[in-house]
C-alpha cells in the first residue's frame, strides 16, 4: 500500500464517520454516534501512521507523492484534479490533527453525554476533522481552498451548535462572513498564480515561480498578500481576528479542537506550505511577520483582563497563533511547525480542563465567580497547570522549547527582526502572566459553593443560563444538556487529558537545540528549497535563548504569584489605578465597534435607503410609471386583460401551437 | 434528422391537452407522468451526448418558407444542461402542485405544461423566429398562473409582470425582425435560422441598437438591476411551484439567448456595450446582495439573491472570455438546481407559520424538522457558492474570467461572493435557528417535499464532486460560441479553441 493510497483512506475514514452519524441518527442509540466518530478519526490516526512509514521508506528526494482521483474541473488553463500531496509536511498536520482530534473526540464522549444533539455533534466533529485533511492534503488551490471552506462551515456549523442561543448565532455568521472573506483572498490569490504561471498544481507551481517571477515581482507579492488575507481570516490574526473569541459560544472540546488546536493553525501551514512563494516575495513575508507579531502582543494584553475563562484562552490562542505566523514568515519553518504541534497539545488540554472547571461550574464561565477548585477537582487541577506551564515556556515543558526557537531564529535573522523577537520575549512575559492568572484564580483561593459541593460529591445544578447574556436557557430542546461532566468522574475525558498532559511535558524533546531534531529533519525534504535553510541559529545561541526565554516565564509567573496569591488584592487596585487602559482592554481595543461603525452600519443603511428609496421612487416609480406615457400604456394593457384582448391573444397562440403540433407530428416521420 | 427533439419538446403540451380532456382528478397525474418521461428521455440524452459533437439531434423543417423561418431544432452543450435543468426542474414542482388543493386543476396543470414546452423549445430553438415564438409562448401560461392561482394581491403582480415582459418581447421582436431583414444580403433570401445569421454580415451602426433590444428584453427577464420592478410583486403574490420555476429556469432564457445568439450574431454590436452591461452586472450583484440581507420576507430575499446572481451570470458572458462564458453557463444551471429547492422549502416553511414568511416571525424551526434543517442548509450552502458545490466553479471560472481582463470589477463583483454568505446564513438562521417565532408550529418535512427536494439536493451534491461532467460537455459549444467575440476584444491569445 502506498503512502498517498494511505492519504485516501485518511480522508475516507472521517467521512464514512460523518456520513454513517449522520444518516444513522435515528437509530442509533445512546453513546454510540460517539464511539462510532471516534473509532473514524482513530483510524484515520493510523492511516496517517501507515502513510508515515511509508513515507519514510522513500528516498528523500522523492518523498512528495502526488494521486489524482479524477478530473475535478477543466476549461481552457482553468485545470484541476481532485488529487491529494502526501509530502512530509501535509503528513505532519494529518498526525497532528487526527491524533489531537482523536483524543478531543474521546473526551466528547462523556462530555457531551447528555445533550439531544449528540449524534448532530459528532458528524459535525467528524466533517470537521474530514475537511481540515482535505485542506491539508489538497495538491491544488482548488482544493486547498474546498478544505479551507469545508473547515469553515464546520466551525460555523459548531459555533451555532447551540442554536437556540442568540449569541451562537451571531456569533456563527460573524465567523462564517470573515471566514468568506478569508476564501475571496485565496481565489483571487490563485488567480493571480494561475495568470502568471499557468498552473493550480502545487508542486509545478513552487517550481515555476522562479523563472516566472522576478524577488518581489508586484504580482507576487499581491498574490502572497491575498494568501496571508485568507491565513489571517482563518487563523484569527489582526485585523480579522474578531469572530475567535465569539468563537467560544461553541461547546468547550469543540473551542480545543477547531478554535485551538487545528484549524486556527491553518494559516500558518498555508504559509509554511506556500513558502517558496513567500520566499520569493520578502515584501510580503514581512508583513506576515510584522502581524503575527502585533497579533501576539495585542492579544496577549487582552488576555490580561478579560475575565471569561474560555474568552481568555480563545486570545491565548490567537497570541500563540501570532506566534507560528510570525515563525513561518520569518521563515523558520520547522520551529513554527513545532510550536503549532506543541501548541495543539497544551492548548487543547487547557481547554479541556477549562470544560471540565466549567461543568464543575454549572455552565458559569466567568472566573470572577470561580476559585480553590485545588482540593475538589485534582486531576483537573495538575492537568491544567501543566497546560499552563506548557503555554507559559516554563523550562523543559514543550512550549519552551518550541516557543523560543522561533524566537531565536528570529533575533538570528539580525535587522529589524530582532525587534521582532524582543517584542516576541515581551509577549512571552504576558503570557506567562496571563497563564498563572487563570491557574490561581481558578484553582487556588477560597472554594466557591460550587468546589465545597463538588468536595461533598455531587456536581452543582444551576438554572441553565445563557453564560454570556444571563438569559435563561430554551430548555425545551434539551440542549446545551442538563448533564455536566467533570473529568474526576468521567474516564474517557480523563483518558484524553491524560496523554495530552504527558505531550504538553514531553512533545518538546522532539527537538532540543543539539540533542534531537526529529520535527526539522522529518521536515526537510519540504524544506529543503528553502533560501534559509542553513541560516539556522547555532545551538548555543538557541540555548541562551532558552535561558532567557526560561526566566522570563519563571519571572511572568511569579508575577501572577505575587499578584493574585501573595497580594491578593493588587488585581483591583491596579484595575482601579489605571481604569481607562483596563476599560480599553476589556472591551477588546474596541475592534468590534469599529467594524461596526465602518461595515456594518453603512452596508445596513444602505440597505434600507436601497428599500426605501431606490425601489420605491426610482425603480417603480421612475422607471415604471415616472413617465405619464408609460403609465399609459400600462395601464390600457391592464385593462385589457380587463377586456379579454390578452385572453384572445393567448388563446390564439394557443391555437397556433396546437396546429404546429398537429402538422409536425404528422410531417417529421 | 430526427423526431427526438420533437417528442421531448411537445410530450409536455400533449399530456396538457390530454389532461384537459381527462377527468378533473387524473390531469395532474397526466402532466406529471408528461414532465417524468421528458426527464427520462433527457437523461437518455446526457449520456448519449458526444462531448464536443456539435449540434445533435437535430430536426431542420421549413415552416414558413416566405419569411425564412424554419422549424429547427438542436442540442449542444451550450443547451444541454438547460434542457436538463428544464426537464429536472419541472417534475418536482408538478409533484408538488399535484399535491396540493387547486381550484380548475385541469386548466392549471394544462398551463404548466404548456410552459414546459415553451421553455424546452426556446432552449433548443435553432431558429431565430422560432426562438421568439417560443419566448413569447412562455409569457401566456406563466399570465395565467399568476393571475389565477396566485394569492395577495395577484392583479397587480399580473399587471406588473405583463408590462414588463410583453415591452420585452415587443423589443426583441422588432430586434429580431430587423436583424433577419438587415442581414439578408442583397438578392439573397430571407433567413432566422442562427447558422446562417452567423455567416452573414451585419453593419456595426445596426447590430448596437439591435443588440439593445435584446438585452433589455433578456435582462427584464433575468432580472438585473434597474429592470426588475416586476419582481417584488410577483414574486410576493406567485404560487410556489409556479415561482420556482419563474425563478429558477426562465430567468436563464434571456442569459442564455445571449450565449446563443446576440454573441455569435452580433459580436460588435456585444463589443459596444460590453462596458455598460459589466457595470450593470457588477451594480445588480453588489445591490441585490444588499437588498437581499435587508428584507424581511424570505421570497424577496431569494428574489434580490437571485438578480445578484444572474449579476454574476451577465458578467461572466460579457467578460468575453472561456473561463467566464463557461462559468456563466454553468451558473445557470447551478442557480436553478438551487432556487428550485429554495423556494420549495419556502413554501415548506410557510405552512409550519401559518402561512407567514416574514423572518420576525420565524425561527427555530430545526430542532423537530432536522431532515428539512439540513436539506435547507446544504441548498443554502450551495447558493453562496460554497466551495465544493458546483456553484463555487461556476462562480470561480465567472471571476477568473472576469479578473482577465476587467480585474477591477471582477474585485468588486468578489464582494458579491462575502455578502451572499451574509444573506443566505441570515436566511437560514432566521428561519432555522434562534428561538421558535411565535406563530411556528416545527414538523418535519412532509413526504411529498421532500421526495420533491431531495433528488435535486443529490444532484446539488453529485455537481459539487464531480463539477467536470458539466464542463466538459459544455467547453466547446461555449468556446466557440464566444469565439468571434473574444476575436474581437482581443482576448483570443486566452482562451484557446481546443
């Protein structure tokens, strides 16, 4: 078997799960959709290894497979076959994403137990999984941009699941609409390839641009600017990462696996994997490194005082996104790539502890009301910290180690990129801060009711309320369930934390500055054409990088410490102390207003000046009776319908077709 | 020569008349069995088709020799697909209406059929005479069917829809006796048949205002912006089964026309107003898409989505360019698959709300119709272009042709693409999701809907994976029926004659 004949059946798997969930809803009783889901993306998890060893019997010059299933659409140069690209790097992601989403389905499992739209839930999480690997194995834009869409309609899908909520359905249009915009970029992006370079085909093309292409040909770099619109809209980066946090109206595994650890990622593998485009336009490269960059340290102030567990996460997750962008662009790949893998484990186990914090909560997700969760929830609690930890780079945890080697090879790459990694440190610093924020004020003072109930053993019952807004529940549907699952009492959410915490310690050895370097090698034959690719920092300096990456974790999290254990009460007088800087960072620097202000509103406006005005006076009025002798003639035509004459008409044509009938029917033999 | 096309074309209007003569009750099923057996003879023909084998099944009789018209008759790729969606798109709506109470059914499903027939042959017409009778045979039953079996205020949606169809037809009837006269070379005789029009000559002056005509009778009946006053009317008042079909398969006669004939015709005077009409294309895309997302009743939604779309049809055929004439063919053939099921889903809905389509009053209404849910969803996908519909390739190929050569409209059209996703998951949601509006009463779709809606739901799906069948049967037909065009406009070096 070959590897791209593994690649199909990865595919295949998620589909014949979504499919089989989807037309067996009705019959099929109690956990099953659930197990059914899971076992699809298990097995998809082992194709993907199958194809792996595959892969790696190969020599490495020809480990980039391409398999076409059949014509997809073909006119004129417009050409493109549904055809997959097993190379090392799409075989990456697939590993990453079936094997997180394996895990996030075992714990959706339990933690959807419950709810009436379970079995909608899975083939949901199954389409899902099937479309973010159709994005990641696509061989051709056409492709590529099939999966980017799919994955988007499914998180669109997922965000609304909770349908009955107002705030799930606006978020759902919010992060449909932006997620659009992203797909206009990469059309219009492949048109411009397709224009200048007469293929849709990823590999002919990173052949061809060379020789078609001049370094920072204006086409080019449009085109890689168009591509970054689509990577940005879909991994929640500046200016368009405002549907993620509204993202977080979706069930908890659902922000771990789409708003977390996959598909947010897509932009940087869109990045990583047109890097011989990127390359060729530095322009453009740099602007992804510059947002990736402001995207970091914007987010990561946001997560400071927000105050909604998920929503801090979510603008975790955008930071950390910022990141890989940042990474990829400046093109360390292999670093970016790592932080991506590392990140999809700690960031998912965050998230899951998270859910397993809020249904210990009632569904109350707001971390003023939480606390001293320490003593009642301590498989949740040692999980979670150790997610923190990862998030944080704490030394020798993953996020340490995959976190500072982008950084280091940005400061490597000397220039105006060191202040990109400085600032990078700065974020890091945040971040630290922000991670510890959520651990102590989650799991260490005095328990809430809700901790001293979970300690005499029972689960707190709240009224079911919409988190965001206080409104109570349509319970009528039975969704989101009357069930809350914490994780001390389920074992298939413990199952999933439970690897996942051990990946979030250990994923990091993968690759030590001069121990291991299994990511960059595996890596290497996509790579390879790369103009950097020898311009890596040396080891020594991606140590001392470490080092200082390590203190300022240690120095970020005492902070916290002192912030929020040793001081309580620090948090509020700086609150108070700087009020106007804590308001504007509540409310999210006040993006959300001024995409408001500056599309929404005058669309809407329009809108209504279109109905008002344009339909009534203009087009009805002028163009129908504006002019008195067109109002004649409509008006005797009206009252000759009146009078028969239209009748008479129609009837004599009637008659005629009739008598055409008669005389073919008897002529054409 | 064969009888083929003659069998398909008239099958429909002899079930009619059949019908009329049948006990009230067995009409409806005539007609049905009628717009059943012209599907299966279609289907027949798809597969019998040979992909680039010009036109076939061809019927060529003289009918009135003095004037050079003929009764001729053919199917190439640029039809084909129309004389599918035609055939696909009349069993459902039929099925429908045979299950639903009518007073006079047997006057009612006589016209239906008839409007089958007007529409098949208005497809398949190789003459340009023909062609206008046809057309304007189309209007008589689809007068009836609004003014009759409409509901609201009927007269106002006849009146509205009359004037403005019959000044069309008026139009394109004076455009088309012009063009024939015009062409006829001196000495030589008087000709409608296409193929001849095509190698004669006419002066540059006379093809502008002629290609005037036909565009302001095709784009009344598309509709595009500012041609569309008839449409909130009729669109409010019209029967469902009789709207979709208003709607999905003869609003693409008049784009079509354009492919089949004021293009290889009338190539300069295309040429003259080329510029005008993708401004036109662009301005209905951009304001329907708006219009759509401000209304309220969910039939005016899908009637101000539909002029964005056919925005985007105009503009691909007059980007004069393949990828965009090969777009905008398909696209008529997508928007159809989808408006059928949209609007049948409308009137769905409308029962479950006691009648009311107003999105206010909506909502909610997944949770005990899943299956309804989720046919609704996918069709509403496929509408926004989805990528993975065939839509999307429609779309993509209509701006790809566009980006060639009039890159700035072709961008702004692409806003068209983010506020269509804006209108149709609002539509959706408001009807789907949020809370149950008051007056929703949420049950399953019924039997009969959704044996209407399904299959069109799983052709939807099939184009979306396997989008080729259509394109590769339509390339050449489409190339060449473009090719004097593009000569023109110097876009020959694009798209290549294969």
């Amino acid at each position: 078997v070959s590897a791209t004949s593994y690649g199909w059946l990865v595919l295949a798997f998620p589909l014949a799960g979504t499919l089989i969930v989807a037309l067996g809803w009705r019959v099929l009783p109690g956990r099953v959709p659930g197990w059914i889901a899971t076992s699809a993306i298990f097995l998809a998890f082992l194709s993907a290894i199958g194809a792996l060893f595959d892969l790696l019997d190969q020599p490495e010059e020809e480990r980039q497979l391409v398999d076409s299933a059949w014509t997809y659409a073909a006119t004129g140069d417009f050409k493109a076959d549904l055809a997959i690209l097993v190379d090392p790097l799409s075989l990456f992601m697939c590993l990453v994403v079936t094997g997180v989403s394996f895990l996030i389905h075992l714990y959706s499992v339990a933690y959807m137990g419950g709810d009436r739209g379970y079995a909608r839930y899975f083939a949901y999480l199954n389409f899902f999984v099937f479309s973010m690997l159709v994005l990641v194995l696509a061989a051709n834009f056409v492709i590529l941009i099939i999966g980017w869409a799919f994955v988007g309609a499914a998180s669109y899908l997922l965000i609304s699941y909770w349908y009955r909520r107002d705030t799930a359905v606006k978020a759902g249009i919010k992060a449909f609409v932006i997620n659009v915009i992203g797909d206009i970029g990469l059309v219009v992006a492949a048109f411009l390839i397709l224009d200048q370079v007469g293929s849709l085909d990823f590999l002919p093309v990173f052949d061809q641009a060379g020789d078609a292409f001049a370094r920072n040909d204006g086409t080019l770099v449009a085109a890689c600017l168009l591509l970054l619109v689509g990577a940005f809209a879909k991994s929640a980066q500046l200016p368009l990462h405002t549907w993620l946090p509204d993202a977080m109206e979706g069930p908890t595994p659902v922000s771990a696996l789409i708003h977390a650890a996959t598909m947010v990622t897509a932009g940087v593998y869109l990045i990583a994997r047109m890097h011989p485009l990127f390359e060729l336009a530095p322009t453009a490269a740099d602007v992804g490194a510059i947002i990736g960059c402001a995207t970091l340290l914007f987010a990561g102030t946001v997560a400071l005082a927000v105050t909604d567990l998920k929503r801090v996460i979510a603008y975790s997750t955008i930071s950390q996104i910022g990141y890989m962008v940042m990474g990829v662009s400046v093109a360390a790949y292999g670093a970016g790539l790592f932080h991506l893998m590392t990140h999809a484990f700690f960031k998912a186990l965050l998230f899951m502890g998270a859910g397993s914090v809020i249904g210990a909560m009632a569904g109350i997700q707001n971390m003023d009301r939480m606390g001293g969760f320490r003593r009642a929830m301590p498989f949740t609690f040692i999980t979670f910290t150790i997610g923190a930890l990862a998030l944080a780079g704490f030394p020798l945890t993953s996020g340490f180690f995959s976190k500072d080697e982008i950084l280091a090879f940005t400061l490597n790459r000397g220039g105006g990129y060191a202040v990109l990694g400085v600032l990078g440190y700065v974020g890091a610093a945040l971040t630290a801060f922000y991670a510890f924020r959520m651990v102590f004020r989650v799991f260490f003072g005095d328990a809430v009711p809700e901790a001293r109930e979970l300690e005499g053993g029972h689960i707190a019952h709240g009224e079911p309320v919409n988190p965001m807004t206080g409104e109570s529940e349509d319970t009528e549907v039975g969704f989101p369930g009357p069930e809350h699952h914490v994780a001390e009492r389920s074992w298939p959410m413990k199952a999933a934390m439970g690897p996942l915490a051990l990946l979030a310690i250990v994923g990091g050895y993968l690759a030590v500055p001069g121990v291991s370097d299994v990511i960059e090698k595996f890596l290497e034959p996509t790579f390879a054409d790369s103009r950097f690719h020898d311009t890596a920092p040396s080891d020594g300096a991606e140590w001392v990088g470490l080092i200082v990456g390590g203190v300022i974790s240690i120095l970020g999290i005492g902070a916290a410490w002192w912030v929020y254990l040793r001081k309580p009460g620090t948090a509020t007088r700086l609150r108070e102390r700087f009020a106007p800087v804590h308001t504007f960072l509540v409310n999210k620097w006040y993006f959300d207003e001024l995409y408001d202000a500056l599309f929404v509103r005058p669309v809407t406006s329009f809108g209504s000046f279109g109905r008002r005005v344009i339909e009534t006076d203009f087009v009805q009025g002028t163009i129908v009776g504006g002019a008195t002798g067109i109002v004649r003639v409509g008006t005797s035509i009206a009252r000759s319908i009146q009078t028969g004459y239209l009748r008479a008409y129609a009837l004599l044509l009637l008659a005629g077709v009739a008598g055409l009938t008669l005389y073919f029917l008897v002529n054409s033999s | 020569v064969t009888i083929h096309l003659s069998i398909v074309l008239f099958l429909p209007l002899a079930t009619g008349l059949a019908g009329a003569f049948l006990p009230r009750g067995l009409a409806r099923w005539a007609v049905l069995a009628g717009t059943v057996a012209v599907l299966a003879y279609v289907i027949v023909m798809l597969f019998d088709f040979e992909s680039g084998g010009g036109l076939q099944w061809v019927t060529d009789d003289e009918w009135i020799p003095d004037l050079g018209i003929r009764y001729s008759l053919g199917v190439d790729g640029l039809n084909l697909f129309m004389v599918a969606l035609t055939a696909v798109a009349w069993v459902p709506c039929t099925l429908v209406a045979a299950f639903s109470e009518l007073e006079r059914p047997r006057l009612f499903f006589f016209n239906l059929a008839l409007a089958e027939t007007a529409v098949l042959g208005a497809f398949m017409a190789q003459d340009l005479a023909l062609f206008v009778v046809f057309f304007d045979l189309m209007l008589v039953p689809f007068y009836f069917l609004i003014g009759v079996w409409g509901s609201g205020d009927r007269v106002r949606a006849t009146t509205m829809f009359v004037i403005y169809t019959l000044a069309g037809s008026l139009l394109m009837l004076a455009a088309a006796v012009a063009l024939g006269v015009l062409a006829t070379p001196s000495g030589g005789d008087i000709s409608f048949s296409l193929a001849d029009l095509q190698q004669r000559s006419i002066a540059n002056g006379s093809q502008h205002w002629i290609v005037l005509l036909f565009a302001l009778a095709f784009f009344v009946k598309a509709p595009l912006f500012p041609l569309h006053g008839w449409v909130p009317a009729t669109y409010r008042s019209t029967s469902i089964p009789v709207l979709a079909l208003l709607s999905g398969v003869l609003s693409k006669v008049g784009v079509y026309a354009f492919l089949r004939i004021v293009l290889p015709i009338m190539p300069d005077g295309a040429d003259y107003w080329q510029e005008l009409f993708v401004i036109l294309a662009v301005f209905s895309i951009l304001y329907g898409s708006i219009l759509a997302f401000s209304q309220d009743n969910v039939r005016l939604v899908l009637a101000y989505s539909s002029i964005a779309q056919l925005g985007f049809i105009v503009l691909g055929i007059f980007a004069f360019e393949g990828k965009g004439a090969q777009g905008a063919l398909f696209q008529m053939l997508n928007h159809g698959l989808v408006t059928v099921p949209l609007f049948l889903i409308v009137g769905v809905i409308a029962v479950r709300a006691r009648g009311s389509e107003s999105l206010a009053e909506l909502g909610g209404m997944a949770f005990r119709a899943p299956v309804l849910a989720a046919l609704f969803l996918i069709t509403a996908l496929a509408t926004l272009a989805m990528p993975g519909s065939g839509n999307f390739i429609g779309e993509i190929l209509i701006l790809f042709g566009a980006f060639e050569d009039k890159l700035v409209y072709g961008l702004v059209a692409s806003a068209g693409v983010a506020l269509a996703a804006v209108y149709m998951i609002r539509l959706y949601q408001g009807t789907m999701h949020g809370r149950a509006g008051p007056a929703v009463e949420s049950r399953e779709i019924d039997t009969v809907n959704l044996a209407a809606v399904a299959p069109l739901v799983a052709i939807v799906i099939a184009l979306g994976l396997y989008p080729n069948f259509v394109v590769h049967r339509t390339e050449r037909d489409t190339t060449q029926n473009i090719a004097r065009v593009v000569a023109l406009s110097g876009n020959a070096e694009i798209s290549v004659i294969k």
